[in-house]
C-alpha cells in the first residue's frame, strides 16, 4: 500500500541570522507545507548545536525515515559545518529523502538511481556544505574585525534592535493588535513586544 508522500519544511534560527520564525512559516505556507509539518528549532547556532542535538530537527528525521521531501530555506538552515551537514544529508539520502531549498529551487534527491546523476548530486552537495562552512566563518572573522574596528575609534555600542520600541508600541496601540499581532508584525519574539510595552520610551 502506497502512502502519500511526507512533506515537510524544517527552519532554524539562530541569535544572529536576522532571520525570525514568522519568515520562516510564511516561506512554508508560500511552499504549500500545512503549520502542522513545520518544524522550527528556535535560538540554536547552526555552527554550534549539531543537528541531532535540536529537538525540532529530530522530530524532522523520525518522520522521514521512510522517505518523504524535506524542505528548507538553504541547507544552512541544517547545519553550517561541513562534516555535520555532509554526514546528515548522506543520512537523509539513504533514507530516499529529496531535499529542496526554497532559495533557488536546488533539489538533491536520495531516490537517484543513475550513478551519474548520484555522482553530480554528491559532488554539488559537498561543495554547498564547504561554502556554508566558509561564509560561516568568513562572517564572523569580519564581525570581529569590525568590533574590533569601532571599539578602538570608540564606536562599538552593542547590537542595535532593529525595530525601535516605540515604533512596536505606537502600532499596537494604533491597531489594538495582540502582543502575538504585534510580534507578527514586527517579526520579532513575544518577549521583545512584552518589553516594549513595559519601557518608557
């Protein structure tokens, strides 16, 4: 008996991605992925947690382990180390999975069967984890340069919030929205709202 084939989205967003959940869920709905097969492990390094050790990533794989399409954003949003991507995507291409990246349409499919459409699909797929890895790396080096850079002219302040607390506060209280509204949004967290309304700005 054929089942129909599991389609889920999985997102990660770490502390620095700029990215938020909201992003997220509305690239899954805009991929035709119901809100129940989204799966978002939220505040976790791609570089730091492997993806094992994130709950929402092994929920992703228990229910793909016999097959399906996992969709994503970029195959970052798995992991930023080449070993550990590398070695998950092998996992999930063993498991017949195909994997599809919203952000340019690549796909990499675990049900080839023609060696050299396997052989291309393998040699694309370690090119992508090295340069996830890199520009990883790449990012950092230049934020600690740039740190470095404006704290010796005396310009470093610490992160700048991206959306001023007025600016939430004023359209909450223009729109009588929801703190969850609110969040929406801004896309930002429950808690950024909760502490623009509490501030005195």
């Amino acid at each position: 008996m054929n089942h129909p084939m599991r389609k889920l989205y999985y997102g990660r967003i770490s502390t620095t991605d700029g990215q938020s959940a909201g992003s997220q869920y509305a690239d899954a709905e805009a991929h035709g992925i119901d809100k129940k097969d989204v799966f978002i492990d939220e505040g976790v390094s791609g570089y730091h947690v492997p993806p094992d050790e994130r709950e929402q990533w092994r929920k992703v794989e228990h229910d793909l382990r016999h097959g399906g399409v996992l969709i994503v954003r970029w195959l970052d949003r798995i992991s930023r180390r080449y070993d550990e991507l590398h070695r998950t995507m092998r996992r999930l291409m063993e498991l017949g999975v195909r994997v599809e990246c919203t952000l340019n349409g690549m796909a990499f499919d675990g049900r080839a069967t023609d060696p050299i459409e396997k052989a291309t699909r393998d040699a694309v797929l370690a090119f992508m984890a090295a340069q996830g890895e890199a520009d990883y790396k790449n990012r950092a080096e230049m934020q600690r340069r740039g740190v470095a850079i404006a704290k010796s002219e005396g310009k470093y302040k610490g992160r700048q919030r991206a959306t001023s607390y007025t600016d939430i506060k004023g359209w909450r209280a223009e729109h009588g929205a929801t703190i969850a509204q609110a969040a929406q949004h801004f896309s930002v967290s429950l808690a950024t709202v909760k502490r623009a309304c509490a501030a005195d700005e």
